[in-house]
C-alpha cells in the first residue's frame, strides 16, 4: 500500500501530464471545429512542454540562476554544486519549442482566416460540403 | 508542499483545457485558453523554470491569445461543437 | 577459354545509338537521314564481322562496363551463340533499311523520323542482348527492346494500333517484370552469380520443383518468344508497319526472346542439370503444343500477316524445342534454326508488305493471279516458304533436318512426329498461296477492268530477293553458323 | 470520427502510460536526465561563459545553434503570414465619419478616396475604438512595457528573460497601441516594409555574429573569437556575444510578432481591424 | 578552411534572409542570392563528400563546443551523399522554377525565394545534425515552410488541406518530441552518438521501447508512410510548382534518412532487430503501404494526384528496406533514397513543365503532349521507366538491392508487393503514354473561349535543360549504383 503511494506521488504527475496530452490530441482528431482543433493542438504542445519542464525538475534544488556569480571573490565563484540548481537543459529545449509553437499556431490561425474568407465557415462538416459544391477539382 | 501547489494547478490546467475545447463560443475558448496558458505558466513557476514560465506568459497567455482574438474577430464566433 | 579484353562489343552496340541525335536534327531531309542510316549500319554489321575470326578461332571477346553488384556486372562477352545471332540481325538490319525506305516513302508515312530512331534503338539493344555476358545484361536490352518497339507497334496512332501497343506492352513487360525478374533475382541470390557458363550456374543449391518453377517462369516470362499461352500480342503486333514485323518479329524481337530462353536453358541452369531433373520434356511438350495449336490457327487466317505471325509463333517454338531436346543434334538444329528461320521469315515479310505497297491488299483471298504481275515477289515467297518449312534447297531444310536427328537422338520419337506433323501444316498454309498466285484467276480478271498492276519499287523488291538468295545459299553453305554453335555451346 | 478519435487517443495514452514504468520519481536528484549534462552545464557554464543566468548561457551559446534556428522559424512565420494573407488590394467598401456633424458615410465604390483630416476621418467597419480612459491609459502605458521589454533583453543574461521574451513583450505593445486606438495608428507608425526588413534584420544580426567567427579562425558561433573585434574585457566576450544575439532575436520576434496581428486582424489588407 | 559542414546549411538561412530583405528593398535581387547561396551550399556539399571519401566522419562543433555539451555535425557518408542531393537538387530546381515564380507567384516572389531556401535549410540541417532536438527544430522549420506553401498554390483548396497537414504534421513532430523527451529522460543527453552509447546499457527498458515507438511513429507520419499519408497528395498537388517540384522528391526521402539515421546511430540495429525483434511487422507495413499507395494510385485522374501516391509506394519501398534486419535490404533503401529523389525530382520537374504551359494537368489535359512537348515527355518517359524499373535507369538497381534483401530475410510477401507495384506502375504511366501519345490536342485548350488560346508549345530552355540534366543522371546513376554502393553506402554500413 504504502510502495503505491509512494508511486503515485512520485508518478502522478507524469500520469497526468498524459491525460492533457490526450485531451489535446482528442480535440485535434475529434472536434469539428478548426479553431477548436487548434486549440487542441496548443494543449497537446504545451503538455508536452510541462513534461519536459518536469523532467528537469530536481527536489531541494533552486532555478538555475547562479547566484553571486559576479559579486563575490573567485573562492565564491567555485562553489557551485550542481545539486542546488534545476537542469537547466530542458528550460532550454522547451523555449525553442515554445517559440515553435506559436509560430505554427500564428501560421495556422492565418490559415484559418484564409478557410474562412473563401468558405464562410470552419466547422469541417460543412466545409466538406462547401467542397463537394466547387466541383472536381483543377 | 510543493507537490500540493503542483497537483492543485495542474487539476485547474486539466479543468482549463477541458473546458476550453468543450465551450461553444469562440471568445470564450479563447479567454479560457489565455486562463489554461496562464496556469502552466504557474506551474513552470513553481517548477523552477522560470525563463520558460516567462516565456509562456508573455507568449500563451499574451501574444497567443491576441492572435486567438484577433482570428475570432476575424471569423465567427460560434460553433456547434 | 581463352579471353580478348576488346572494346568492340560495346561500339557495335553503340553505334546506331549514337546516330540518333543525328537522325534527329536531319529528320528534315530525309536523303541525308537515311544515308545515315547506312553508315551506322555499315559500321555496325563490319564491327561485328570483324569479330567473327577471333571467335571462330575459339577466342571469347568480353568488356566488363559496370559492376553493380559482385557477380552481377553489365558486361559483354561474345561468343558462338551471340555472334551468330548478331550476324543475323546486323546484316538484316541493312537489308531491312533499304526496304523501310521504300515502304515508307511508297505509303508516306507520317514520323519518319521517329521510325528510324527508334528502330535504331531497337537493333542496338537487340546487338546488345546478343553479347551480353550474363543474365542481367540480358535483362537490361531485353527491357529496352520491349519499350523501344512500344512506338513502332503503334507507329500509326490509332485507335487499333493503341489496342494492340497495350497488349504488346501487357504481355512483354509484364511478363518480365513479374516472372523473369523474381526468377533472376533469385537465381543471384541463391548462386551469387548470373555470369552464363555452359556448366550452368548452379551447384546443388536447387531442388527439383524449385528448378521446374524458375525454369517455367523463365520459359514464360521472356514472353517475346511467343510461347503460348502469351502468344497472343504477336499477332496483335503486326498492326505495326511491314519493316517492323519484318525485322522485329521476325528477328530482332522475337528472337531475342527465344535467344533469351537458350541462354538461360544452356547458360544459367546447363544442358546436364536439366538433364538430369528430365526437364527438358516439360519444355518440350510446352512447345509441342505451341507448334501444333498455332499451326492450325495459322491455318485459318485469311490476312497474310496474320498468317505470318501464327507461323512465326510455331517456327519460334521449333527453337527452343531444339534447346530443350538438350541433345547436340538438337541444340545445334534449336539454335540454327534462329538464323535459317529469320531469313526465311522475313522474306516473306518482306513479300507481304511489298504486296501491301504496290496493290495495297492485305488477305490471301485477294491474291489470286497476283503471282503473273509480280514474279520476283512471289518467287521469293515462294523461296521463303520453302525455308519456313523445312524443304531444300533452302537453309530451313538443314535445321529441321537437325532437329529431326535430334529427336532420334535423344529417343523422343513421339515428338518427331511433332515436328512432322507441323511441316505438313506448315506446307498447308503457305504453298496454296504460291500456288494461287500464280495459277489462279484473279478479281481483275473476272471483273474485266484493268487495273494496272506491277511489281514494287525497287526499294522493295532488291532486299527481298537479296534475303531469298541468302537463305538458299545457307543450305549450301551452312558451316559457319555450325562452327559457332559448336563453339558457343562446347559440343 | 469520434469513435475513431477515441480509440487512437486511447492507445497513444496506454503507450504513453505504459513508458512511465520506469521512470525515475518525480524530481528525483538522481535521475538520469539531472545528472549526466545538467551538471556540467551547472558547474562549468559561469566560469566559461560568464553569464549566470543558466538558461541563457545554454540557451545563446552551448545550443546557440539550435536558438539560431528557432529565430528562423519565427522569421519563417512571419512570412509566412505575410505570403498567405498579404492583399494588396483596397476594400471596396469604406466607411468615413464627418467629424462636425458626426454623420456616417458610406463609400462603396473604391476609387471615390475622401480625403480625411479635420473633417472627415476614416473609420472602421467592425471595430469601434475604445474610449478615452483606456486610450490615455494605454498610452501612458505603452512606453513602460516598451521599456521594460528592453530591460528583459538587455539583462537576458542575469535574471530570466531575454530576446525571445523581450521581443514578443515590445510587439504586444505595439500590439496593444493598434487594440486600445485603431489599426490604422499602428501601421501609420510602423510601416510594413520596416517590419519586413526587420524581421530579417534581427535573423540577420544572430546568423552573422555567428558567421563572423569563422573567418575569424573559429567554429560557427564560437563568440570566443570575436575578442579582438570588440573593445573591452576579452573575458566577457562570450557575455557579449550572447547580448548581441539576443538583440537579434528580440528585433525579429518583435517584427514578427506585428506582422503576424496585422496580417490576422486585417486579413491582410492593412486598412482596418481590432 | 574547414568550416565547410557549417556553410552547407548556413548559407542558404544567409540567403534566405538577404532575399528577405530584398524582397522589401530591390525585388529582382532576391532570385541571384538565392541562386548564389544554393550554389556555395552545394559546393561545400560536394567538398565535405569528397573529404568524407577520403579522410572519414568529419565532426564539426557548433561554438566550439564539445559534444555532448554542444551541439554537433557528424558528417558521415550517409549524410554527405544526402546532402549533396539536397543542395544539388534544390540548385537545379531554382534555375528551373525561375518563370514558374514569376508565373504563380510575382508579387511577392522575393518573400517566395525566402521561404524557399528556408526549407532547404531546414532540411540540410535534418541531414547534418548529430543532435536529436536540433533535428526537431530543424524538422519545424521545413514543415512550417511547406504547410505556407500548400496553403499557397491552389487558392480554392490549398488552405483548407494545408490546415490538415498543420494538424498531422504538429502531432507527428510532437510524437518524434515525446520520444526524444523519454529518451533524454532516460540517458540525460541528446547528442546522437552520447545517447547511442548510454542506451546500449538500456535495451530492456520500457521507457525506452516507448520511446523508439513514439520516434518512428512521428517519423512515419512526416514521411507519410501508409497509413499515415493522408497529408501527402494534398500536400504535393496544391503547392506551387516550384516547391512541389522540391517537396516530392526531398520531404520523405530526408525524414527516411532520418528514419535510418535513429535506427543505425541512436537505437542500433540490435536493438531493433534482435531485441525488439519488430522487423517483420514493419515489413508487413510496408509491404500493404506498396500496395495501397499503388493502387490508389489507380485511382487517380489528375497527374499530380498520380504521382503522389506513387510517392507513397516508393516510401513503403524504403521502410521495407530499412526495416529488412540484413545489409542488402537497406543498402537498397539507402540506394532507393538517392534514386528516388532524382527520379521524382526528373518527374516533377516534367510535370512542372507541363503546368507551366498547361495550367492543368488532369489526365484528360494532356492530350497529343508528345508532339506538342517531345524533350518534356522524353523526361517524363525516361523518368517514368525509372519508376517502373527498367534498367538501366537507377530505379531497377535500387529495387533489385531491395529484393535481394527480401529473399535474404526470407519476405517473400514483401518482393512479391515490389513487383506488383511495379506491374501497377507500368499501368499508370502507360495510360499516361497512351493519352499524350494517341490521342490528339482538342482545338483551345485549357480555355473555355477560344480567343485567348494560346498555342501549346515546348517548355522554356532553362527548364528544358535541368530536365535533361537529370534524365541523364538517371541513368548515370543506375549505371555507377555499384560504384556508389561500393564507395558509400557498403563503407557506412560497416
């Protein structure tokens, strides 16, 4: 009972984590709206995010900013222990990724503009209809 | 202590997307999203991420959701789903 | 066996590629293109010529290109079998320019130029198949063959000649590509090699249905030899304009389909593995049935080349029955056969086009009498026939004389009467329309309106009775393609 | 689609769950991930590179590549809303406010321009500007979070921030100008061929710190080798190195950031919208 | 100077951004930089294959820094031979995409050309990097530029399929993210060869197993292996021409190198093959995505279409491949990635041609080509026996690698799937010949009045040309394969 316990507090997050991911990538299949589908797709990227945050998370440890690093003497400046600081790799990895993102949600919103200037509308169903009545295509 | 902080926000992270994805306006997806950016900004924060945390507000809960706004402004607002 | 490392295989094959892009920019002053044509052609025929002492002298000529893989290199090498049959096609080859210049120009034709090329193409690839060194070679100017005729089956664009290019191409490509392919693929990847050696390449690694399988697919999958049930496009084919069932169907095409089936019989399984599993009976009643069903069918077409081209599916099986008799009578009356059958084949061709040209008839049901307006044609048909039956004094009679021998040979006495019942049929349908040509009435006659009616061209005339003449000397002097056999298959 | 949707969502998540197994609990000082690169970049970032603030020093030099092409992507977005929702064509329909007497014309035919000033003035279609308390505040406003978006670049290196933040921080003020008055004031201040230049211009300045280096004897973006180029302590090059780059970035993510809200706002004709 | 591996990807971002520039300033200076960058990039391509030749593995630190520190370039064989087609086959399309540009898009072609040399960038550095997340946000960047160029070509329909192409793509690039991120959880590193090393201790791990699953699956989405390739024939028939042109024969093949890249560097093939032991279901994927794509193919009425699903079979060739568990197989894939980018690319730039002077190329438009457009159609014809796999043409020699390897593995399904869909190929192309070839051009076309008819002519030189150039390599290629298999791809799998 008490093994239990101590995995899912050491896990449960991680368990969650999947969860978001997964409401995200419902809404992207699922939903009939693009907009909607969007929205999903910044959820899934954003918990993926979250999981790399947490990866790099460490117990006991600070945000990996040196403290003193310019202010005290060079007998100061040695003694960093890398216990201290949180990995700052991921922090690193998940800028660029976040960077990413909206980049690609900037360039899909545009796209949305775009359906809905030629089609009126952006909800899937109906636009499979709009594209039944153009016509074959060319 | 900080795992109460963390599963507390991460309950409202999960609230916030469900919600988001399941609200029938547009606006109100947006707003909500700006909401769901802003608490895993808060959960990064707590994380000790803090250039990330930095990041997403200003992006998520910023810039992403002008750009929500401005495309909802720009199509419809409501959808059936 | 001694080996001369010559670039002269691969000029031989390239020299009627290279004029092309010449034939090309001259498409427009046909004089200047089609003396082009006999330059290449000349080249061509004296590079191979040249050859010919080094391999009657027991030498081998070959010319590694590109290794793909170890084992499998696109590479020549020419030898008896390879030599004979690039004699053939190369001196044909002449012949047939001078007669596609005539016919042609007598039809006015439109693309020439595009004829030309691609038949120049055609006949490298068919030079190329004859040297090549292995399997894969073999595969690759097979392949080109088949695409580079694709436009010359459907010279004329129409809906007919569209038909019959697709069931052209069904029947050749797909064959290869799903049957010949896999097969060889396996052969390498179970010998290591594709190399033709008259040992075979194969040491033990086949068991007996494994064998029979790769053999049939084989057999089949060069489908250019005709061998029924993938018969059907060659007639299809003869929608195609009268040089190019002449030289293509009845040598270049076809034969490299048959030569292909030898190749693999002697040089990839062996006359003694075949033997040994007693395989060459199953190939042997294959082509029975093949010589006897097309020799009725043949029977009953009224459209000479029709005709033709059910006969042509017939003599092609006579080879490789020959092969598969995998006796040294028969391998030699098998693999003459390819040289005495083209000659004769293709002066009957020749014949039926120039029919075509001067009077524009088509079936033999037309032809009555024609025989007294043009002697020099049906003189040779009738020469031709003589040969594609198998009777002296042409060069027909001395490979089916050997075929014969053959079959006593190897004790298959049943399938002799194979081959005489089929002489018979042969002599049925061809000697009627001699005889008619030149004893019956025709139309002309009964209705009582001069038509005006004389021999072709000379364009026409000269290459058919060139080809005619040569197929009676062969009977006279038949030893050189001999010695080549005998020297390509080590018997 | 549901159903199917579902389905798939379910095995990915089982999979997902299923790859948990084995990790190491959550912050776990010991993990793979906390142990094998963190702790050098940790121990040896400020002695090498002399910024504190880790995640910079990672993020500018150590993975500067990787940052370097993040950059590209923004720009990348940029024009890509650029080429998608640029028109150049006028709106057809326009809509004019006689400002003394506060009558509302409606022009439909786009060659008849009225020529606003003091007495006509150009006004949206959808947008009705907001009042006066939220322009004044904005406005006040508008310099402080500029300001504060250039400390966020400038001290990048010491405290969390840096161009990326700095950047999206000044063109949500830009942004906020065109929300709190009308489009039309932000893109009478900030044409949109000095965006697009800019755009590259930011991308530019990082890729060509970093190409400087090579013909200066080192690898691509080794800012160690730009010593003998810049005045001062040679052994804080790598810092400003960083500072430069970040520059960069916060111009290009700043212009970007604009043109992708105005391209959305305007579907792309730059004339009016939120 | 040795600073080669860098400039391959640095100077086209260089002349990406100086074209963005030019773009607002002087216009028509935007096709020269993108020209130049093109060419010094392919050079420096070439020189690092000739060093790679030579002198082996080149590893080129970015900043100085040691890996697994910094990030690096490890410049294998493998990756030198890609490369150099990537340069090389992105050169040759700018010069022949000059008047397609200025036809579809002259408005803003300065802003086309960046986004251009951005995706080849992006897909260079995909091919250089030694690093798993730098590969990430390289794999962003060059889908970021196709999703705008998709939206770009068909004004009706590109928006709409490239959406969907955002949405797959996203979730593909997400997945190959995940599975870096449970990598890095589980090794601490994501420098290619560090993460090798410390996985070898790794192999029983569920952790790990999840994470090869979820790189390939994101892989497989990005190169569209069946059934994940629903975004493909959009994708390919609705960008511009000069970008489909670039597109079809680079996208799939660089994320199948990618795909080989993780299987042989980062997961090992022991770990594939002998631990995980997947081989034989991937083929049997393989094997259906041959079929499927072939027979949609079947399907087809638009050219385009065609050849994207034709793309989708080819694709399935190259898993198969890969995925054979024994040398031949993926000397095949490695051979097929070289073929098959120079064949689709002689395929597309044929099809390019075709639209210039067409506009439209359904099947019904290509009426009587052959005589209108004969050096176009001997391209296409030439490029389409290399499909088929007709020797000499390189595609024979790469499908006859691949099927060797399947008889070695013992796949017999697999090389029946190869022949098949070559037969199905042969089809194809054939009703294509038939059409351009038998039946006549009808009088205006491709416009319904007649008085802006214009007639029907051969494709401009600069078009011309490259097309030749790479009918001829076609051949060149199939006829050196044993050359290059012995010099690069033999030497890399040992």
């Amino acid at each position: 009972m008490t093994d239990l316990l101590t995995l899912i507090v050491a896990k449960y997050n991680y368990w969650l984590y999947v969860i978001l991911m997964m409401i995200g990538l419902y809404a992207m299949i699922a939903k009939n709206n693009l907009i909607k589908k969007l929205v999903g797709m910044n959820i899934f990227q954003t918990a993926i995010i979250l999981f790399y945050v947490s990866i790099g998370y460490k117990r006991d440890a600070t945000i990996p900013i040196i403290q003193n690093a310019h202010g005290g003497n060079d007998t100061h400046a040695a003694v960093i222990h890398a216990v201290d600081y949180i990995n700052p790799l991921p922090h690193v990895l998940m800028l660029t990724a976040i960077v990413v993102s909206v980049a690609t949600f900037g360039v899909a919103m545009a796209l949305a503009v775009r359906v809905y200037q030629r089609y009126q509308t952006l909800e899937e169903d109906e636009l499979r209809m709009r594209l039944v009545d153009i016509g074959p295509e060319k | 202590m900080h795992w109460l902080i963390d599963l507390i926000v991460l309950t409202f992270v999960i609230f916030c997307a469900i919600a988001a994805i399941s609200v029938k306006d547009l606006l109100g997806t947006a707003i909500l999203f700006g909401a769901y950016s802003f608490m895993m900004c808060l959960l990064w924060a707590v994380m000790g991420a803090v250039d990330v945390a930095f990041t997403e507000a200003s992006v998520g809960a910023g810039v992403s959701t002008v750009f929500f706004v401005a495309a909802v402004f720009r199509t419809s607002r409501r959808t059936k789903d | 066996m001694e080996t001369i490392i010559s670039i002269k295989p691969l000029l031989a094959v390239l020299v009627s590629l290279f004029v092309i892009p010449v034939l090309v920019s001259s498409s427009g002053k046909p004089n200047v293109r089609e003396s082009w044509i006999f330059v290449a052609g000349a080249i061509k025929l004296v590079l191979v010529l040249s050859m010919l002492p080094v391999i009657l002298g027991g030498k081998q000529i070959v010319l590694t290109l590109f290794e793909i893989a170890p084992g499998a290199a696109i590479a020549f090498r020419v030898d008896g079998l390879g030599m004979l049959f690039a004699i053939v096609a190369a001196s044909l080859y002449i012949v047939t320019s001078i007669y596609s210049i005539g016919y042609m120009r007598g039809l006015n034709e439109h693309g020439q130029t595009r004829f030309v090329s691609f038949f120049a193409l055609a006949i490298s690839a068919t030079i190329g198949a004859a040297f090549s060194a292995n399997l894969l070679t073999l595969y690759l100017f097979y392949e080109i063959l088949s695409l580079a005729t694709y436009p010359l089956v459907t010279h004329h664009q129409d809906a007919t000649s569209r038909i019959s290019g697709r069931r052209y191409l069904t029947f050749i490509l797909g064959t290869s590509i799903a049957l010949v392919l896999p097969a060889m693929i396996y052969c390498y990847h179970v010998t290591g090699t594709l190399e033709f050696s008259t040992a075979g390449i194969f040491t033990g690694q086949l068991s007996k249905p494994a064998a029979l399988v790769l053999l049939l697919m084989f057999v089949f999958g060069f489908a250019k030899a005709g061998i029924m049930p993938f018969h059907t496009w060659l007639p299809a084919a003869m929608v195609a304009p009268t040089p190019v069932s002449a030289l293509l169907h009845a040598v270049a095409v076809v034969k490299v389909g048959v030569f292909s089936i030898v190749r693999v019989i002697t040089g990839i399984f062996g006359v003694d593995l075949l033997a040994d599993f007693n395989l060459g009976v199953v190939v042997m009643s294959i082509a029975s049935v093949t010589i006897l069903v097309s020799s009725c069918i043949a029977l009953s077409q009224d459209e000479l080349k029709r005709r033709l081209a059910y006969s042509t599916i017939s003599q092609l099986s006579y080879i490789i029955f020959g092969v598969a008799l995998l006796s040294p009578q028969g391998l030699t009356g098998g693999v003459i056969h390819i040289a005495m059958h083209a000659f004769g084949k293709i002066t009957l061709f020749f014949c039926a086009g120039a029919i075509f040209v001067a009077t524009g008839k088509k079936y033999i049901s037309q032809m009555q009498g024609l025989g007294k307006k043009m002697p020099f044609t049906f003189a040779a048909f009738f020469v031709g026939a003589l040969g594609v039956i198998g009777l002296p004094p042409t060069g027909g009679f001395y490979s089916k004389w050997n075929l014969i021998l053959g079959t006593l040979e190897a004790q298959q006495t049943i399938f002799m009467l194979v081959l005489l019942v089929s002489s018979f049929l042969n002599a049925f349908y061809f000697l009627p329309i001699v005889f008619k040509a030149f004893f019956g009435k025709s139309e002309e006659e009964d209705n009582k309106t001069p038509v005006k009616i004389q021999e072709a061209n000379l364009c026409l005339v000269i290459p058919l009775i060139i080809t005619a003449i040569i197929s009676v000397v062969l009977f006279f002097y038949p030893t050189m393609f001999v010695n080549l056999i005998k020297i390509g298959l080590s018997i | 689609m549901k159903f199917l949707g579902f389905i798939i969502v379910c095995l990915t998540g089982a999979l997902l769950l299923y790859g948990t197994g084995e990790f190491p609990g959550w912050g776990d000082p010991h993990s793979p991930a906390s142990i094998h690169l963190s702790n050098d970049y940790i121990e040896k970032a400020v002695e090498q590179t002399q910024v504190p603030n880790l995640v910079t020093a990672v993020l500018a030099d150590y993975r500067g590549f990787d940052t370097m092409f993040e950059t590209a992507v923004v720009f990348c977005a940029g024009l890509a809303c650029f080429l998608l929702l640029r028109d150049f064509k006028e709106k057809k329909e326009r809509f004019y406010r006689h400002t003394p007497t506060g009558v509302i014309l409606h022009v439909k035919d786009s060659k008849k321009v009225l020529k606003t000033g003091k007495e006509f003035e150009h006004m949206d279609k959808d947008w009705v500007p907001s009042d006066l308390i939220i322009k004044t505040i904005c406005r006040i406003l508008i310099p402080f979070i500029q300001i504060y978006a250039l400390y966020v670049v400038a001290h990048g290196d010491f405290s969390p921030g840096g161009g990326f933040q700095g950047g999206v921080i000044f063109g949500s003020s830009l942004i906020l100008l065109a929300i709190s008055y009308d489009l039309k004031v932000l893109v009478k201040r900030v044409k949109e061929k000095i965006l697009g230049i800019f755009a590259a211009i930011g991308v530019l300045i990082y890729v060509g710190i970093a190409a400087i280096c090579m013909p200066m004897g080192g690898n691509f973006l080794d800012y160690s080798k730009l010593a003998p180029l810049v005045p001062g302590d040679p052994h804080h090059i790598r810092a400003l190195g960083m500072l430069g780059v970040e520059i960069g970035v916060g111009i290009a993510v700043t212009a970007v950031m604009v043109i992708i809200y105005i391209n959305i706002v305007s579907e792309g004709r730059h004339e009016e919208g939120l | 100077m040795d600073n080669y591996p860098a400039l391959i990807v640095i100077t086209p971002l260089l002349a990406a951004l100086l074209a963005g520039i030019a773009a607002w300033t002087e216009e028509r200076l935007s096709y020269p930089i993108a020209l130049i960058g093109l060419a010094v990039s392919m050079f420096a391509a070439f020189k690092v294959l000739m060093q790679v030749i030579t002198s082996g593995t080149i590893n080129y630190r970015m900043a100085g820094w040691a890996p697994p520190m910094g990030i690096e370039y490890t410049i294998d064989l493998l990756n030198a031979m890609v490369l150099l087609i990537v340069a090389s086959i992105a050169f040759f399309n700018l010069i022949a995409s000059y008047k397609s540009v200025e036809q579809e898009t002259s408005d803003r072609a300065g802003s086309f050309y960046a986004i251009y040399l951005l995706f080849v960038t992006g897909l260079l550095g995909v091919t250089a990097t030694g690093d798993l997340f730098n590969l990430y946000v390289l794999i962003e960047i060059t889908s970021l530029t196709s999703y705008t160029m998709v939206a770009l070509g068909d004004r009706d329909r590109g928006p709409l399929a490239s959406l969907n192409y955002i949405f797959i793509g996203v979730i593909g690039a997400s997945f190959y993210l995940l599975g870096v991120g449970y990598l890095y959880l589980k090794t601490g590193s994501l420098n290619m060869v560090d993460v090798a090393n410390i996985l070898s201790g790794l192999h029983g791990s569920s952790t790990i197993l999840v994470a090869f699953i979820l790189c390939m699956l994101g892989i497989w989405i990005k190169m569209a292996l069946f059934p994940m390739h629903v975004w493909l024939p959009n994708a390919y028939s609705y960008s511009p021409v000069a970008f489909a042109r670039i597109v079809a024969p680079l996208m799939t093949k660089v994320m199948v190198y990618v795909m080989i890249r993780l299987m042989i560097t980062v997961f090992g093939l022991d770990y594939i093959f002998e631990t995980l032991n997947l081989s034989e279901a991937v083929v049997w994927l393989a094997t259906f995505a041959i079929i499927a794509g072939a027979v949609m193919a079947l399907a087809q009425k638009n050219l385009k279409k065609m050849l994207a699903y034709i793309i989708v079979c080819e694709i399935g060739y190259m898993v198969g491949g890969a995925w054979m568990g024994n040398q031949l197989g993926m000397t095949g894939a490695i051979l097929h990635i070289l073929n098959d980018a120079l064949m689709t690319f002689a395929l597309f730039l044929a099809v390019g041609s075709m639209v210039y002077k067409l506009k439209r190329v359904d099947f019904i438009d290509l009426k009587g080509l052959f005589g209108k457009m004969p050096w176009t159609m001997a391209g296409f014809v030439l490029a389409a026996f290399s499909i088929i796999g007709v020797p000499p043409t390189c595609g024979f020699f790469s499908k006859w690698y691949l099927i060797l390897g399947a008889f070695e593995a013992g796949a017999y399904h697999f090389a029946a799937a190869l022949v098949i869909s070559s037969l199905i190929c042969a089809v194809l192309f054939f009703k294509v010949f038939e059409i351009c070839f038998f039946e006549p051009m009808p009088e205006g076309h491709g416009h319904e009045d007649s008085s802006s008819h214009v007639a029907i002519e051969e494709a401009p030189l600069s078009m011309l040309i490259v097309s030749g150039l790479v009918s001829i390599s076609l051949v060149v290629a199939g006829l050196y394969s044993g050359t290059i298999v012995n010099t690069i791809i033999l030497p890399f799998l040992q």
